[in-house]
C-alpha cells in the first residue's frame, strides 16, 4: 500500500470513484486504494524523497483491539474488491509492522 499522505490524485479520480467510504472506522484509506489502483488507465510514479514523517500513534496502531478493527475492515475492504486473501495473509504484515517500531525515529 503506498504512503496515503503523500498521495496526489486528480479531482478526476474522486469524480469517477468517490471518496473514503466512512463505513470503514481505520481502514477508509486501505479501502479507497484497493479500489482505485487497479484501474490500468490510471498512470502513477513513485518519487523517491521523503514529504511527509508521520508520527508513531494513531487509530490504526492504538492497540490490540485498533489492530484487530483495521485487520477485519482491510479482509471486507479486499472482499468488496475482488482481492483475493484470507486472515492468515493479512496477519502476515504484524512482523513486518513489528520492525517498523524498532526503528529509530
């Protein structure tokens, strides 16, 4: 998933697939990307610079219960758009997550 803060779209894009969809309590940003990247006419790059440090916290890293909330809402969000995964796969990205906050910074 890329960096949602540092992500530029064309008023076009909303235009065409909406906004967040606020049913998702954290995962609203999951949700919107999955359902707007795989549209191949889209044409996007990746800049190399860092813009935006974000802060450890948040909804999203609240917690074990905050964890459990974003992992279910990110298995509806790939249901609602055809992504095939399952819960086992998306607890994967806990160990990942893990190094992140032994990180200095």
């Amino acid at each position: 998933m890329p960096a949602h803060p540092t992500l530029f779209l064309k008023r076009s894009v909303y235009e065409r697939y909406g906004g967040y969809d606020t049913s998702y309590r954290i995962a609203g940003d999951f949700e919107f990307i999955a359902r707007v990247f795989p549209d191949p006419s889209l044409r996007y790059a990746c800049l190399p610079d860092q813009l935006v440090r974000m802060p450890r916290g948040g909804l999203s890293t609240a917690g074990p219960r905050s964890n459990w909330i974003i992992t279910r809402e990110m298995q509806r969000a790939c249901a609602k758009n055809a992504i095939p995964t399952n819960l086992l796969k998306l607890l994967l990205r806990f160990p990942v997550k893990i190094t992140e906050f032994l990180a200095p910074g």
